[in-house]
C-alpha cells in the first residue's frame, strides 16, 4: 500500500516457511494473512522470486540491482523490471493514480 510513504509491513523468505517459497499455497497463506492478497506486489532479484511470484497469482517486480540481469528476469514477463528502489515508488503511484 501507498499512502506518501513507502513502508514494509512483512516478508516472506525460505527460513520463515515450511517446503518452498515457490509453493502456491504457502505464498498466497503469508499474503492472506498480511492481508494484501489483493493488493500486493512481489518483489524479487532471482528466476525463483519471479516464479513464486507468478505461483501467488500477483504482480511480479523484477529488481535490478540484485542477483540476477534483465534478460534473465523479462523471461517472467514481470510488471516492472526496477533498476532503482524508486522505480517501484513510482510505478505503485501510477496504477494508483497519486501525483
């Protein structure tokens, strides 16, 4: 959620869930839970963030400043391929409608 700042509410990563993070189940269980099922976007650096994404049925960010490269990423078709933290701000704005 947007509202003039950017805050982090939760996360998610291997060591707080059982099996895969790339679990269809246990991805959208976390986001339910956080209450952002429905409004949420899945920010990653790998192909298995993209995947888990994907899996959790959102909208999918690939970060470039991470592990992975732009052709590796744009594979997983994401919404945003960010080459700055503030692309997302930005990008979270315009489907929003917030100047």
């Amino acid at each position: 959620m947007y509202s003039g700042r950017m805050f982090l509410t939760g996360y998610m990563g291997n060591g707080n869930l059982r099996g895969s993070k790339k679990n269809r189940l246990q991805s959208r269980s976390c986001l339910r839970s956080l209450g952002f099922l429905k409004r949420c976007l899945y920010l990653g650096d790998t192909n298995t963030d993209m995947e888990t994404g994907k899996n959790a049925q959102v909208d999918t960010v690939g970060v470039l400043w991470g592990f992975r490269s732009r052709d590796e990423l744009k594979v997983y078709e994401p919404a945003l391929l960010a080459e700055h933290p503030m692309d997302v701000a930005e990008f979270i704005k315009g489907v929003n409608h917030i100047e």
